[in-house]
C-alpha cells in the first residue's frame, strides 16, 4: 500500500485517499484503517522517501573525494528526490508535519556535521565557524531552496543550483 502511494504520489500530489486506494488495488476503508488521514499517510510517504535518501547517501559517502565533493553529492542526492516525489513539497505545512520533518533532518544533520568537520579539518571549509552552526545554515538555505520551489518562484533545477553555489559560499574559507 505504502508503495504504491509513493509512485502515485510522485505522479499525482494531491491524490486522495481513493486514487491511492484504487491504486494499491485496496479499498479506500483499508488506507484508513492502516493510516487514519492522509497526513498520516503523507508523514508515512515521507519516512519511505527518507528511508531510500539515507540509503543513497550511504552509498554516495562511500565513495572517496574531497568533503566538499561528498556534501553536494548529498545535496544531489536530496534535489533528486524532491524532484521525483514533489508530494514532499506539501509535508511540514501543521505543527505536526513540522515536527516529523524535523526528526527526518536528525540523521541528515549529523552526516552534514561530519563532512563539514571533514572539510574544516582539511582546509576545504572555513574552520572558525562550529560545524553545527554551519549544518544549520546549510539546512536553512536549503529550506529557502524549497519554499522558492513551493511559491512556483523558481524551478526544481535553479533552487538545486542556487543552494549549491550559496553553500559553497557559505562553507568556503578566506
């Protein structure tokens, strides 16, 4: 069910609970018996996106390079997603969104502060900065990125380009 949701989804963002239903081959009264609304199926959605994000940057991180190589792979990785699921545009929008997207970020964060301890330990990045402040930022602007992709102010691939020429800004020493 979950599934078939997300390539829905990624089709149709505002497809109901009987698109999603039809689409899983379930009845509508089985969605909601398994998800109560479409928030919660919506929050469930996201933790699948989530879920496959941390696998791919998993894999990304494995690859060798330079920190600042491996954290716009990372940034690749999520405009990739966001782009193929733009249902996540409609996520964090009630206090209860917000809250789930926050503890999302949690692992998120945390790759982000090692590669930006990375890049400060070797020069790429400025080191007067603590990384976590850093992180922050980053995050912000990449909320920035999605709130101009949301206000139909700027596409998919011109916000991924802005947040990485603003955080290599950010992020660079001297």
């Amino acid at each position: 069910m979950l599934d078939a949701a997300v390539r829905l989804l990624a089709e149709r963002p505002d497809a109901g609970m009987a698109a999603i239903a039809a689409a899983a081959d379930v009845t509508r009264q089985t969605v909601y018996a398994h998800f109560g609304t479409r928030d919660a199926l919506l929050d469930a959605v996201a933790d699948r996106i989530t879920d496959q994000a941390m696998a791919a940057m998993d894999e990304a991180e494995e690859k060798s390079g330079s920190a600042q190589d491996a954290l716009l792979r990372l940034q690749d990785i999520g405009w990739r997603l966001f782009e193929r699921n733009p249902v996540l545009l409609q996520l964090g929008s009630t206090r209860a969104g917000a809250d789930a997207d926050l503890a999302r970020h949690e692992p998120v964060a945390a790759r982000l502060t090692r590669l930006i301890e990375k890049g400060q330990a070797s020069g790429e990045f400025d080191p007067a900065p603590p990384a976590t402040w850093l992180v922050a930022a980053v995050t912000a602007l990449g909320h920035a990125a999605g709130d101009e992709v949301r206000a139909d102010r700027m596409s998919v691939e011109e916000a991924a380009t802005w947040l990485r020429t603003a955080t290599l800004a950010l992020l660079r020493s001297g």
